[in-house]
C-alpha cells in the first residue's frame, strides 16, 4: 500500500505529529483525489486537536480549509478532471478527506473550481470561511445571488452581521452587499475598517454592553431590518433582543455559526445554523442536507469569485513550505499574533 506523509494526531490533546506512513486513498465514484498545495488555518483546528470535537477516527488527521490539484478522479466525475485546479471546506473529521497530508479525496459536488483570477494561496482562504457564511445567509435568510455574478441593485433594508471582521463575518458581509443589502457590522473598533474593505456601510462596537449595542443597531438602522447573523459565537443575547425590539419587520431570521449552544428561540423568529462540520456525512440527517445545500449554492459562489463581486480575505503566509510550517501556523493562531488569515504552503505544484 502506498503511503505518504502529513499530520496526526494520537488522541485529544496530543501533539501534531509529522509522519510518513499514512495510506494513500484512492477515488470512489463522483470523488478525485487531489494533492494539497496550500492550506488555511481556521479555529475549529487547534479546537479538534485539543478536543476532538468532529473527528470520527483515531490517529486523527484534520484541516479545514485546502487549495490543490486533481490527481485522479473516479467512476461519473463530470466536472473534475486531472489537472483542475481546486479549493473548498473538506469533509472535517474524516481522515481520507482532510487534506494536512499530501493527498486527500473530495466529493466534487462540494469542490469549488479555481478561476485564473485567483491564486492558490487566496482559494486558501475561501473555503470553510465563504461556505459558512453562504450558508447562513442563502439558505438560511433566503438571500438570492444572481448566477451570473452580478451585483444585485441596491435595497432600502439593513442585514446585521454580528463579527463582521472575522473571516466568516467578511464573507457574510460581501455577500450581503453583493445582494443589495446595506450592512450594519460589529467589531472591536480597532478593526472596524475590515468590515468597512469588505462592503459594510456601517459598523458598531462588539465589546460594548447588549443594551448599548441594541442601542446602536436602532440608531442606525431604523429598525429597518429583518435579519441579523452572527458569526462570533457569542452574539446570541444580542441577536434576539435585536430581532425583538429593534426590527419593525414582521418575518424575522436569526442565523449562527453555533450549532452547540441550547438556544431558546421565541416562535416568531425563523433561526438557522451553521452545519458546515456535518458535511458529507451522508449517513446523518444534518449532513446529507448541508451538502445538498453546499452543491446547489457552490456554482454560484464560484460566478461571482471568478467576476470579483466576492472576493478572498487579506491573508498572511507562513514562511516556508510543509507540515512543520502548518503547525507554527496554527501556533500563531493560537497566540493571536496573527492579524489577518493565515496560509500555508504544503507543496509546490
């Protein structure tokens, strides 16, 4: 059996390790091995090798956001060939298709497709960050992207993205905008202008107190709103009392990317989560439908990256290229010294 090198992981809490001795997959139908060039370092990384929230088998191997080249594709591949350059949000947790080692599979309904616009190292960027966010916000708030990559004409409406300068929140505020939406966004205010790069007309302070931050959303809104996202986690509170006493829209959504926290969502506001973890796991119920959902909406998110009406968040490389480089990269991002997305080089093409 041919092997090839990467990371595992032993168990919660174990080191990354570098090893040489992983077996190599083959494609099944409607799958392409691809061989990984780049990856993007996400918070739900160190979280699974801390945890091993996620991870369905152990030695664990994890990544969440890939950039690579298809290798070989199996039986009914129709829109991936060798040769295609490709990136996305893997199917976490499974070892075959998570791509810290050197090949990995993809179902290639769930691949986006590069555009010669886009470089490896920004597809890095895009995958689980722009799924997440489309998630929520096209199947969760009924939000329509035109197929065709246009920018929808302006609306007289307000979407509320709460983390606006979060990778996710970023994603969730171009696409917003690029529907036509005005974006109210919130943030530490020494990052406000990162919501404001990427669409957002105005911005309000995350580390305020709820009823300030409540206070803020009517002033600038009007209460001229109907939806409101957050992609931090911890915005809940915020969410519902924003929904309930500051919107004077009679249907009301609330969506997150927490799909843990109990919530206790009054009747009157439609509420939906991020399953971006479930995906491909066709066996459970969440998971064959947020994969159905991520095939039907990756078409039109690869239209507008490739017109530019979305485009991938600033980023930072690590220096030098392979497993050792992954691993200061989710260091760095362990100890906030990142200021921007972190990518890293795995391979050269």
């Amino acid at each position: 059996m041919a092997t090839q090198s990467g990371i595992i992981i032993e168990g919660p809490d174990k080191p990354y390790t570098i090893v040489n001795t992983i077996p190599r997959s083959s494609p099944g139908p409607k799958q392409a091995l691809v061989k990984c060039l780049a990856v993007g370092i996400n918070p739900v990384d160190p979280m699974q090798q801390h945890t091993g929230v996620l991870v369905k088998e152990w030695p664990a191997i994890i990544g969440s956001d890939y950039a690579g080249v298809v290798l070989e594709v199996g039986p009914d591949c129709t829109k991936l060939k060798p040769g295609d350059h490709v990136y996305g949000c893997p199917a976490v947790g499974q070892n075959k298709f998570t791509p810290f080692q050197e090949t990995f599979l993809v179902e290639e309904d769930v691949a986006f497709k590069k555009s010669d616009n886009l470089s490896v190292e920004e597809t890095a960027t895009v995958g689980a960050g722009l799924l997440t966010a489309a998630l929520c916000l096209l199947a969760g708030m009924d939000l329509k992207l035109s197929e065709d990559g246009t920018i929808a004409p302006e609306k007289d409406e307000w979407i509320v993205v709460l983390g606006g300068t979060g990778t996710v929140g970023q994603f969730a505020v171009q696409i917003a905008a690029v529907c036509g939406y005005k974006v109210l966004a919130s943030g530490s205010p020494s990052r406000s202008g990162v919501a404001m790069d990427n669409g957002a007309n105005m911005t309000f302070n995350s580390r305020a107190t709820v009823d300030e931050q409540l206070a803020e959303i009517k002033e600038f809104t009007g209460g001229n709103f109907a939806r409101i996202f957050d992609a931090t986690t911890y915005g809940y509170e915020v969410m519902v009392k924003a929904l309930e006493t500051c919107s004077t829209a009679t249907t009301k959504y609330l969506t997150s990317v927490d799909d843990w926290s109990p919530f206790d969502t009054p009747a009157t506001i439609r509420e939906y989560r991020a399953h971006t973890g479930q995906l491909c796991r066709h066996d459970e119920p969440i998971g064959a439908q947020v994969t159905k959902d991520a095939a039907r909406l990756i078409p039109t998110l690869e239209a507008h990256l490739a017109a530019g009406t979305l485009e991938p968040v600033k980023y930072e490389v690590v220096d030098g290229v392979g497993w050792e480089s992954v691993i200061r990269g989710i260091g760095a991002l362990e100890s906030g010294q990142a200021t921007k997305k972190i990518v890293v080089r795995v391979q050269e093409d």
